[in-house]
C-alpha cells in the first residue's frame, strides 16, 4: 500500500493567545521520510500534532493527498502515531497492544491474530505476544509501538521523538530499522527529533523549524552544506562564529583583511543561500570545526581566508586534537590531526566551501 | 539498664494507644456476649447468645434493617458513581477555568454545621414527599458521599497518561470506544476504590438518614441508636459488630486498589 501525500498550508495553532505556529506551509511526498528539526519549543511537536487532530488549527488547511481533513477527528485521518513515552496500554498484552487497531475495524479474530504474528515476526518480536507489555525492556517497548502503528497500513504514520528514550547504543540499530520498514512498506513518515544526525541519517528531507516558522526545507545534503539562516548553519552544527568585513568585487565576494583574518576572495558560485554576492558590510561567517584546518601563523595571502589566533585548550575526543582557539576575543573550536602545545600561536584556514556567510545584522537568523 | 529504662516510656504509649483502640472494641464484644451485666460486677454475670437469636430471629428487626441500609448503600453507590464518572473525567481532562472552583463545591455539604442542613433538607423533602422514602434517603447520602466520589475518581482519570489515549485515537478508536477500552479500565481501581467508601459512608450515615427517614426507614445505625437508647446494650453490640465487618473487608479492598500514584492526585 503506498503512503499518501500530506499537504500543510498556511497553518497556524495558537495556545490560549500565544500563537505557536506562525503559518507553516510543507508538502510532503508520498512514500517520502520527512524529519521535522528543531531545538524545544520550536513548534515541531505542535505541528505533528495538528497534522494528527489533536491539536486544534486556528487557520489554515491539512490536506491527504488531495482531501481536507483539516477538521476530521484524529480518528478518521489514516495516521497513526508513534509516542515519545510509546503510550503502550499497561492492561493488555503485546498482542492485544498491536492488534487494537485492527479489533477496531472489525477484523475477524483469526486474521488480527495472523496479522499480530507477522508484525511481531517483522520486528523480531515473535512470542512475545502473551507477555503483558509491562515486562518488556525500553527497545521491545518501542518496537511494540510501531508495530501497533503499522499493523493498521496507516497512511501517513506518525513519529514523536520515538527514539529519544532509548540508549544511545540501541538508538543507532533503531534508526536503521524503522528507515528500512518505512522503505520496505513504502509508508509515508513524518519524524519529530531535536537530533540533527538522527534527521540526516533516517530522513529524506529535512524541515528545520525555528519558533514556529520554517526555517529551511530541504534535503539532508541542502541543509547541511547550504543552511539558508545563520541559525539553521548553527543548529546544522557550523557552531563557531566569527565577524568579518565583506565587500563586492568582480570575482565574488571579498573579506576585508581585519587585525585578525586576511584577506580572501569567495566567488559567487561558491558561495551559500544566505548572502549576497553584492553584500557590502559586516558578515558573520559561521563553519565547523571539523572543516576548519591548522596553517602556519605566518601565512599571508594565499587566497584563503586565515585567521590568526593562539591555542587555549587542547584535548583529545578520539582520532583527532580538538583546541579551543582564541581569535581577537573569539574562541573558536578548531580540529586537527596535528599535535600543538597549549599557548602556540596558530592559523586557522577557512576554506570557502567550510564557510557560511551571512549579513552581520539584528534580523540575523530569523527568516521574515 | 539504661536500655530498659528508655523502652518504659514508649511502652505507656504504647498501651494507652491500645487501649484507646481495642478498649471500646472490647467493651463492644463483651457487651454483644453478656446476658447479664449489672453493677458493680466489673465483667458480665453470664454470657451467651441468647441477644444474637433475637437479633437473627426470621423477620427480625436487625436483619431488616441489614437489608435496608445494604439496599440504600448499593443505590447511593450507583447514583454517585453515575455523576462521579463523568464529573471526574471533566473536571480530570478538561481545562475548566473553575475548575478548583467546582471542586470545593463537592466539599461544601461538609463545610456546614450538618444538623442545620439536614433538618432544612427534612423540611424540603416534607414538600416533596421524599420523606420516610428510600429515594429521601439515597439523595442526602448522595450528596454526603459524593465529595469522596468526584475527588477519587478526579484522580484516578488524571492518573491516566493523555498519550494512552491519543494512542487509541490516533489508531482509528472514537472518543466513547477510547474512554470504554482505555480510560476506563486503567481508572477502574480508583472508580473502585470512590465506590467503596461511598459505600461505607452510607451503610455508617446517621444524622441525615434521622431527619429524613424516620419513622419509616431503619437502617442498621438507628436500630442501634434506637436499641442504645433503650438500653438494650447487648442489641446495640451486636449490631456494632455486623457494622464493623463490611467496614472492616472493604478497608482491606481500599488499600489494595488505592495506588501512590492516584493518592497523589486527590485534591489536585
């Protein structure tokens, strides 16, 4: 059964008189995985829950592929959805957890138990059945609850962080399996995490949200390589800041040598979405330490952008260095393969794909 | 020594809380088993179970108003419950902005002196015609009991996690069929639990079933008034006793269906 397409215009959800969804607007394809990423209270949950009735719209339209169900109960919406807590009902068995859904439907009693048998034999589950689902452990639990979810063929199915409560070891595996089930039934996927590599690894496309609002949509690869905010660079991981002077010229976009940084050209196919190649002012360059790399201090024009800095950290997280470099009165994070002593002089190279650019301005990171 | 010495002062206390526990207990038992009981003989002259038989002699006084009070429990009970179940699932779920509001209003029938409440129920009922009428009765020990009734089961539905239920709206069941497979079951120790002291409260309830049942209703706490009154010891003991028994049993039945976690939401 192939998933349905979900289609969010215009919607807005408000919480007593604070509005928590300021107007969301996404489409998402049948069959497709879709993350919605955000920190807490960015609205992802929110909207997941007004896409399943639970929570009520104050405007706009939630359409299955093509019919509004923007005011039908969650009970006529072909999801079904995935809890944080799993919400497994403690006065039942696992059986009778999964095969809820179908009773409902008034399914004869031996097809709900071949159908229980084949979700428990999909999800390596098989006799636990009679087992009440109390004494099952926090990963059987979880995959209970996606087998009470997909034992209906809903539609759109539904996720609410449905991994976040278990350990970081099993989580890995959990990942996996759920991308491989939701690939193998063809089943459309909306995925509510704050886990940026969790949204990258299952996801093929990724709605980052930010107080209420989209912040960027797009593929894993988009969103990772060409944030459109400074605030989806940071929350993508390009965490470390730094201010410099940018002005137009014929072959892109040229940073200013500054009494911490020399000079550089970016030309404008490489630059991102998020500054223009005719900018003239102040820009905050946002980049990973990981795409950072360490150059001789007394490196000057090369062409590259190096700033100029001294080490004031040094530690070892595993396969490289990682140093705390201060920059003027940055600090940056910075990693290395290279060993350096704690107080060394150092440059670090910022090549121009490793950079973001975005206007140094109050709005900054905040899409109107 | 000193040992021995310390244990003597919580030893007093103890024994005079023993006594003031199992002392009227004693009292009552001797009393159900005293044939003859005169001053100054500190124990009775002679035992037997000559008062028992007149207690449980066919179409006795006693077992009558057994019936009646267990008729009148039961009936209290349903009543409650069929406002309490609703009630407490609004006042559990919903986001009543009077919601505390309401809550104390359940606790009012108690706040006031109850005599001066009970005799301007009488005087109502007496318009009515529900006086001397089961239905007279069952009403006044509705709204006694109904304070246990909404604050249990208010509790015993908050205890019941939301995403259980979105769980099973989410997967297709209506709103009704929901609260009939999910919410109710997961509450059932606590609806059980508001129904047993509704219970109890009613088969105990003296003052309200006075004024609005005697003469014609006797429920088992005015025989005994009655038969106290008249100086029939034995006949009052005895039917201490019988009161004691359920009272007893459904304590036990109470502590095994009241959870921590529905005891932590009651008045909440």
């Amino acid at each position: 059964m192939p998933g349905a397409g979900l289609e969010v215009a215009g919607l807005e959800v408000d919480y007593g008189s604070v509005r928590v969804l300021h107007g969301i607007d996404l489409a998402v394809e049948p069959g497709s995985f879709v993350a919605l990423l955000g920190s807490s209270g960015c609205g992802k949950t929110t909207l997941l829950r007004a896409v399943s009735g639970f929570v009520p719209v104050s405007a706009g339209r939630v359409t299955v592929n093509g019919r509004d169900i923007t005011a039908a109960p969650p009970d006529k919406r072909g999801m079904a959805m995935v809890f944080q807590s799993y919400a497994l009902w403690p006065h039942m068995t696992t059986a009778q957890n999964i095969g809820y859904g179908l009773k409902l439907r008034g399914i004869a009693r031996d097809a709900i138990k071949r159908r229980v048998e084949e979700i428990l034999a999909m999800l390596e589950l098989e006799g636990f059945g009679p087992r009440m689902v109390t004494q099952l452990s926090g990963g059987q639990r979880q995959r209970v609850a996606l087998g009470r979810a997909l034992a209906i063929n809903p539609d759109i199915l539904l996720l609410d962080e449905p991994l976040s409560n278990l350990d970081a070891r099993i989580r890995e595996d959990v990942r996996h399996e759920i991308k491989a089930l939701q690939q193998g039934l063809g089943i459309t996927a909306i995925h509510v995490t704050h886990d940026r590599e969790e949204a990258m690894v299952m996801a093929d496309r990724i709605v980052v949200m930010d107080q209420g609002r989209v912040a960027q949509h797009g593929t894993p690869e988009e969103v990772y390589n060409r944030p459109v905010s400074a605030f989806v660079a940071g929350f993508m991981g390009a965490g470390n800041t730094i201010r410099l002077s940018a002005r137009p010229t014929e072959a892109g976009l040229a940073i200013v040598p500054g009494p911490n940084n020399t000079g550089a050209t970016i030309a404008a196919r490489a630059l991102g979405p998020g500054v223009s190649p005719r900018h003239d002012g102040p820009v905050v360059a946002h980049f990973r330490s990981e795409a950072a790399e360490l150059a001789d201090p007394e490196t000057v024009g090369d062409g590259t952008l190096v700033l100029s800095g001294r080490v004031e950290q040094a530690s070892y997280p595993g396969g490289h260095y990682r140093y705390a470099v201060s920059v003027g009165d940055r600090k940056v994070i910075v990693d290395a393969a290279e060993r350096l002593a704690v107080g060394a002089a150092v440059g670090v190279r910022l090549r121009a794909e490793a950079l973001h650019l975005f206007p140094d301005s109050e709005q900054q990171g905040r899409l109107p | 020594m000193t040992a021995a010495l310390r244990w003597i002062p919580r030893a007093i206390v103890l024994g005079l809380v023993v006594y003031a526990i199992f002392g009227p207990l004693a009292n009552l038992a001797l009393w159900a088993f005293a044939e003859q009981w005169y001053y100054p003989h500190k124990l009775p002259v002679t035992y037997g179970l000559r008062f028992w038989h007149q207690v449980f002699k066919p179409r006795g006084d006693a077992l009558e108003s057994l019936s009646t009070s267990v008729i009148i429990a039961l009936l209290t009970v349903a009543l409650c419950l069929v406002i309490a179940v609703p009630a407490g699932y609004a006042l559990a779920r919903l986001r009543l902005p009077a919601r505390a509001l309401i809550m104390l209003a359940f606790l009012l029938p108690q706040a006031f002196p109850s005599l001066a409440v009970y005799i301007n129920i009488a005087r109502l009922f007496y318009g009515l015609g529900l006086n001397g009428t089961i239905l007279g009765v069952v009403l006044v020990h509705t709204v006694h009991g109904l304070v246990f009734a909404v604050w249990i089961t208010t509790a015993a539905f908050a205890a019941v996690d939301r995403d259980l239920e979105l769980a099973a709206r989410s997967i297709g069941a209506s709103a009704l069929r929901t609260f009939l497979t999910v919410t109710l079951p997961l509450a059932a120790p606590g609806i059980t639990a508001s129904a047993v002291f509704v219970f109890l409260e009613s088969l105990d309830e003296f003052t309200g079933t006075y004024f609005v049942g005697v003469p014609d209703i006797t429920t088992l706490p005015l025989l005994m008034f009655t038969a106290s009154i008249a100086g029939n010891y034995q006949i009052a003991a005895i039917t201490a006793l019988i009161l004691l028994i359920p009272s007893i049993g459904f304590m036990l039945v109470v502590e095994r269906f009241l959870k921590a976690d529905v005891m932590a939401k009651v008045g909440t």
